[in-house]
C-alpha cells in the first residue's frame, strides 16, 4: 500500500485494524513484533517524530450534542510556524494520531535535502528493528 492510500484508509476507516497495524510497519518500518498503531494511543505515540509534540488531540463534533471522530495535530517547537500538514481526522484517537504522524512524515520526505536531514534525526534507528 503506498502512503496516499495508506493515509486514505487511517482518517476513514471505522476502526483500527491488524491490517493497518501492519501497513503502518511496512511504512515507518519501526519494531517487531508490530505494536497496535492503529488500535493504541500509547502505541501511535511511537509514530510522532522526536522534536514534535501533540498540540492538540481531541474529539470533533457536530454541534448538536453528537461526536463525530477525532482529529490530532503535531507541532514542532523550534519552529514559529509549521509549513508542513502536520493534522489530520480519524475515527478513533490512535487513527487520528497515526495519519497525523504520517502526514509529517511524508512532509519532511519531500521537503529536499533540509527535510530529509530532518526525517533521519527525526526517525532515529533506535525505533528500529
């Protein structure tokens, strides 16, 4: 599964799952055996890229009394403004936060040689198999 589709499938699926679990590792390729990223919060911590925080977690809702998923975003505090999409929805917390955590990840691939120095401080082979 690539990453688009990988992400697709985080913010609109229902439930966390195995299967995302492992898709998840296939991505980030982080430890065996596979934690439960999408079923875990503890766990889709691990995902959160070291100098970032949760700036804010929480439940969305649609205003007449109802939830309606959740949403997650990261922020880096070395930074004044974030120019990477650094947020994202999900059904439950742990999926919110793993597409989150994807969302920078894939930011700070792309972003050329600065960001790809960052994504190997980011992601440090001690999370690693």
């Amino acid at each position: 599964m690539d990453n688009a589709k990988l992400l697709s499938a985080l913010e609109t699926a229902a439930e966390g799952s195995e299967y995302l679990d492992y898709a998840i590792q296939r991505v980030f390729g982080l430890m065996k055996p596979v934690p439960l990223y999408s079923r875990s919060v503890d766990a889709a911590l691990m995902l959160v890229p070291n100098g970032w925080s949760i700036l804010r977690l929480g439940q969305r809702h649609d205003c007449h009394g109802n939830f309606s998923g959740w949403f997650a975003e990261l922020y880096r505090a070395r930074d004044a403004v974030i120019e990477l999409p650094s947020n994202s929805g999900g059904a439950t917390a742990p999926l919110a936060l793993c597409a989150a955590a994807m969302r920078v990840r894939d930011s700070l691939a792309t972003a050329g040689p600065e960001g790809i120095r960052s994504a190997h401080e980011t992601f440090p082979e001690r999370h690693r198999a």
